[in-house]
C-alpha cells in the first residue's frame, strides 16, 4: 500500500495509536495540500465514525459537528492534517461496527491547499455523501480576523447572517452574507477582534422582522487578532430543527 500521506496525518497517526514520538517520523517526499474532515451525519446509528485516509486513522469515534484532526488531544492537535496532493477518498466507518463502511468521499487538494472535507446527510436511511470547500488562510495581522459563514443547513434554506455587536439592532445593520445558500460559502470578512454575535434569518425577512426570525444564532463569539475562522450553520444532529451553529478554528 503506498503511504500517501505526508507528516501531519502521520502524527495523526501516532496519536489515535497512543504514541506521541516516534524516532523516525515519516517525511513527505512531494508537494502537499492540507485537509480537514466535519463529521455532519444526521443519522445516530451511522453518525459516529472513524474516518480512514489512504489506509491510515484519520479520525475515531468522531461525533456530530466535530472536525479532525482538531479534536486530538495534546501536543497533536491541529486545525488540519498535511496530505499529498492528488486524488484522495476518506473511508468512514461506523465506530460501534468498524465492518460497517458508512461511506467513501472522494475528494482532491492541489499543493498548498487547504480544503475541508463535510460528511452530510443519513437521516431517515439516507445516503451520506461529501461536500468540499477550499479554504484560504493567509495570515491575518494581528490587528484583524478573518471570517467565513458556510451555510450547511438544508432546512434552513437561504439565509441571510449577522456578524455583529452582541445584542446589535437587526433592523439596523447590513446582513454580513445575503441569501447564502445551503451549501454555500460566504467571502471572507476582515474583522477588528473582539466578542461578537452571530445570527442568521430566512433570506430577504424584512428588516423590522428580523428580530423575530431568527433560526440560528451564537451569543457570543470571541475572535482573536492573528486568526481565522469558519462559522458552519447546520441542521440538529438527527436532522431538522432546532437548527444550529458551530466554529471551526481556520488558523
């Protein structure tokens, strides 16, 4: 089996086996991209996984609405894993029955890509199946962060979302995405850092009804100077409302 993985997804490796150093660590021998891998199964029989990537542990007993690697523990934890660019395919297993394979997500990353990988759909028996976005992480100064809203909602439909000031007046502020689709991913917004709320209302609710409408929101949200994030919007856990919002950490 050829090793197509570079150092960081060996690490990985290591850390799902218990090992935290290794005398002579795998050493990527050509051009890489970087991955990640959101577990959004809306089924709890099949929603538990351990994600294989080209033979190798990816992730295991990896629950609804948490990303890998990020979820290691220490010292391997990291916002992505390093890959070799090409061709590549998670194979998700069911944790509770690794002889279940729940389904296999091809994929692909050029060199210095970062891209992550969501697993979405299951519910009510329903094919699980990948949906993959690019992911551009320059680093921002210090003085600023950078913001992306992914929209992985399929009950929520279109929406429009608020990036704002905690308790901000919804009929006064300008949406920071419009009608950003299900599977739809905003630009990136360049903000100062500090606490911020975040909520999303039926796209085109008029703007004295916002308050009123809103389906998914995050009290608070602190943003670091120097970093950035994604803010996924997603349906519960077995499908349909209540429907939610979680951050990944981009950098």
């Amino acid at each position: 089996m050829k090793r197509h993985l570079a150092l960081g997804a060996f690490a990985t490796l290591l850390a799902a086996c218990g090992t935290k150093e290794a005398a002579d660590p795998l050493q990527p021998t050509g051009p890489t991209g970087r991955v990640r891998f959101v577990n959004l199964i809306t089924d709890v029989t099949r929603g538990r996984v351990n994600a294989i990537l080209e033979g190798l542990p990816f992730a295991v007993d990896l629950t609804y609405a948490v990303s890998a690697p990020a979820n290691l523990p220490a010292p391997s934890t990291a916002n992505y894993a390093a890959v070799y660019t090409g061709n590549r395919a998670f194979v998700l297993k069911r944790t509770a029955d690794t002889t279940v394979t729940v389904a296999t997500l091809n994929f692909t990353v050029n060199e210095n890509e970062d891209r992550t990988v969501y697993a979405i759909g299951g519910a009510g028996g329903s094919a699980v199946t990948g949906f993959v976005t690019t992911d551009l992480n320059p680093a921002p100064v210090a003085t600023q962060t950078r913001v992306r809203i992914v929209n992985m909602s399929p009950t929520a439909g279109p929406i429009d979302v608020f990036l704002t000031a905690v308790n901000a007046d919804l009929a006064t502020v300008t949406p920071s995405a419009a009608t950003l689709a299900y599977q739809g991913a905003s630009t990136y917004l360049t903000l100062a850092p500090g606490t911020y709320q975040f909520r999303a209302v039926p796209a085109g609710t008029a703007a004295a009804a916002r308050a009123a409408a809103v389906t998914i929101s995050i009290p608070s949200v602190a943003l670091v100077g120097g970093t950035g994030r994604t803010i996924v919007t997603a349906d519960n856990n077995v499908g349909g409302s209540p429907l939610r919002a979680f951050v990944l950490s981009d950098r």
